[in-house]
C-alpha cells in the first residue's frame, strides 16, 4: 500500500487521483496490502506469493498485457525487481501459458544513469538500439505525465522532481518482450 513511511493511506490516495487524471478509473486499480509484501526498498518479496497475487489479478480482469519492470527495476529498487522475478516466474511456468493464454508480458527497460537522464536527447540512441516497442511522448503527453506524477505529494522528494525535469522515462519509454 506504499506504507515505508506510513503514509499508506496518503498514497493510495494519491495513487488513485494519478491513475483519474490518466484516465483510469478508482474501480480499476488494485492496492495489495499485505504483511509479506512490504512497501520496503531492502525487502525482495516472496517471488511465488507475488506472482499468486499478480496471477489472480490477471485473470479476474481478463488482462491480455501486463507492463512491468525489467530486472534492474529502473532504479535499482528491490521491490520493482520482485515484481520482474515473480512475472518471470509465471511466464515460464508449466501454469501460466494454460491458465493465461495470449498475455503477454513487456518489460520496460533499464538504461545507464547518463542516458536515464538526458531527457529527449536519448531518443536518437534509443532509435537505434534493438527493442521491441518504443513509446516517445508528444509534448502533451508529457506534461500530462507530469501532472500525473505531482498527484505523487508525499514522495515527491527534491530528487523526484530532478526526474520530471530530465529522466528518458518521462518522454521515452523502451520496451521488450519478455
């Protein structure tokens, strides 16, 4: 429930008021609260209870592609890995393609601290590297980005906003098939 700093309820807010202005609805995002899976960037979750949660989630809502992280989880954070290990875990699985047929699963790539903050100046590279998909923002789409992740207060530390004002991530996005 992104609890680190018991500010769980705070962020579930504010998580739900970023997802409205992106256009998702309240009835479509799901917090997992759960004592084993703590909001914590020196815990790595438990790979099988994380992937029985993400599992269920995928076939209740009848999702045909699940975005996550990559195994260097962007900023290196324990929990976004966890989520990599546990969709890794279902993808390869003997379960996973019966239960799930036709999702797929891209992960968003993790760049070096140079490129991960130059900013629009990154896609020239990022065209010519091999990817699977790459999203880059329109002006719009940024800015709508942006006012997403100020709905974020209560983690938008000085170094965050540093990140909407250079990070790849915020304009280009690549992705590759898991």
């Amino acid at each position: 429930s992104g609890n680190y700093y018991s500010q769980g309820e705070i962020r579930k807010k504010e998580l739900e008021q970023s997802c409205s202005l992106l256009g998702i609805p309240a009835s479509d995002v799901t917090v997992i609260d759960h004592r084993d899976l703590p909001d914590n960037p020196a815990v790595e979750w438990d790979t099988q209870l994380l992937a029985a949660f993400v599992l269920k989630h995928i076939e209740a809502n009848h999702i045909n592609l699940v975005v996550t992280f990559d195994a260097g989880g962007v900023s290196g954070h324990v929990n976004h890995i966890s989520l990599y290990t546990a969709l890794r875990l279902l993808l390869f699985s003997n379960i996973y393609p019966l239960l799930c047929p036709g999702c797929r699963v891209l992960v968003l790539e993790s760049v070096n601290l140079f490129r991960k903050y130059i900013s629009i100046l990154d896609v020239p590279i990022s065209c010519l590297l091999p990817g699977d998909t790459l999203f880059i923002l329109t002006e719009e789409e940024t800015e709508q980005a942006k006012r997403a992740m100020r709905c974020h207060r209560s983690q938008l530390l000085w170094f965050r906003h540093i990140y909407m004002l250079f990070s790849r991530y915020m304009v280009i996005n690549s992705l590759r098939l898991l």
